[in-house]
C-alpha cells in the first residue's frame, strides 16, 4: 500500500470532502480533520467504503485553537504517517461588521484562516523540502482583494493566504515543494448560507460553482504546480470589476443600508 497520505482540514462536508475525494482518485491515503464529530465519522465510512484499498485516518479537532498546528502535526509525526499533500481548507464565513462580531469569533476566524494554516505549512512544508517533494494548497477567496465593509475579518484573513500562499510558493519550488492559492467566489456549499433559488441560478448561470467541480480544478492545478487559481470566467470579472469600485461609492452603499 502507498503509504505517503494527504491531509485535508475542513473534511466532513462542503469542498474539504470533496478534496479528500478527489485525492483519493489520485491514489493518496487520506487523513481527514475537522472539528464536527457526526459528519466526520460519517465521511470517514462513506470513503473507507468507496476506496477500500486507501487508508482513511479521521482526526477530531479544533483547529481554531493557537497551538492546534503543532498539536496536529506532532500526532500525525507520532503515527509515522507522511504527509505529502497538505489541504488548508478549513475555515468560517461572517459578513458582519467588525465590531459586531464577538471577540470569541474574531480570534477564530483569525487562528483558523492565518495561524493554524500558516503552522501547519511551516511544520509540514520542513518535511517536503527534506524529501523534496510535496504539494500545499491554501483556500483563499476571491475576497481577499476586497476591502469591503462587512468583510474586514473574512477578506483580510483570506488576503493573508493568498499572499503567504504566493511567497512560499517562490520560495519553495526550487525544493520540489509546490504551493498553490485557490481563490473562489461563490461555491454552492451551506457556508456562506446561500439561498437554494439563488444557488440553482448561480450554477445555471455559471457565478457560482459546485464544490466538486472547484475541488478538480484546484487539485489539477495544484499537481501542475501552479502559484494560483481563480476558477471561472465570472469569478475573475467579478475580481476586476470590484476593484474598480472607490471608497466613497463603497461608504454610500453602507450608508443607504444596501450592504
């Protein structure tokens, strides 16, 4: 049995899953983490099921914790597993305002976008250049160049991403190591609480995609050894177009209440 394994965070639903699944097809064993227990006892089953000759290795954790990195990477050591691929998927969506938002959930979504994925780079990443091998995609958004109201905390921790995603990506490549950037927009997932109409259009109209088909593109894209990915046409004119949009046009919409 192949015993070098991917690790993905955020693997008992949404794109996370999807990941795991589609390294799976690519012949990796899997270790799958997240912090809810039923749904990741459940996914563990379906793809112990599904791929029987892989190894599936299910981890309850809180990522959102400030040492969950290394707590992390020190049981996955203690196990003698090797981890080739590393999934920083996991993550949390609010569009609130800043100050709206309980300090409880401002230091989580800031552990869980920047600390925890950073860390778990770090200790991995040492690993893959002693080797010289491996494979580190980061799931930013297609936010992280939006300075927007509402989104301070989720696009400032998706920019931190995007750019820690694209100097290690410089600086690593030359070892055999690979980091690749995914910056979606809106993915049909109950993350970001989309309505069911507004989803079945979205798709038909090709702005938002499903989580299976952005978790193929990013995983191509990633063993191809790309910096970056923005997946569909619509996502990219969306980027281009909002950063068009000046501030005073921005505080008039939050003035009148629309956003």
């Amino acid at each position: 049995m192949n015993k070098t394994y991917a690790l993905i965070t955020g693997a008992s639903s949404g794109i996370g899953y999807q990941y795991a699944r589609v390294l799976a097809e690519y012949g990796y064993n899997l270790i799958i983490v997240s912090n809810q227990s039923e749904a990741l006892e459940e996914k563990t089953t379906i793809l112990k099921s599904d791929f029987p000759s892989l190894d599936v290795v299910s981890l309850f954790r809180d990522l959102g914790c400030q040492d969950a990195a290394k707590e992390l990477y020190d049981t996955i050591t203690q196990m003698g597993l090797e981890v080739d691929v590393l999934v920083n998927n996991a993550g949390v969506y609010h569009d609130r305002e800043f100050l709206d938002d309980s300090e409880k959930f401002n230091m989580l979504i800031m552990n869980l976008h920047m600390i925890t994925p950073a860390m778990l780079t770090y200790y991995f990443g040492k690993d893959m250049v002693n080797r010289h091998k491996g494979y580190i995609l980061n799931m930013s958004s297609v936010t992280s160049t939006m300075g927007f109201q509402r989104l301070a905390t989720y696009s400032s921790t998706k920019a931190f991403l995007n750019n820690i995603s694209r100097s290690t990506h410089i600086e690593l490549y030359k070892s055999g190591v690979y980091v690749t950037c995914v910056r979606p927009g809106a993915v049909a997932t109950d993350l970001y609480n989309i309505p069911a109409t507004q989803v079945r259009i979205g798709l038909m109209l090709g702005y938002i995609i499903t989580p299976e088909a952005l978790a193929r593109k990013a995983i191509k894209a990633l063993m191809k050894g790309r910096a970056r990915i923005t997946p569909g046409i619509s996502t990219k004119l969306l980027q281009f177009l909002t950063s068009l949009l000046p501030t005073w046009l921005l505080k008039l919409v939050h003035k009148l209440g629309i956003f």
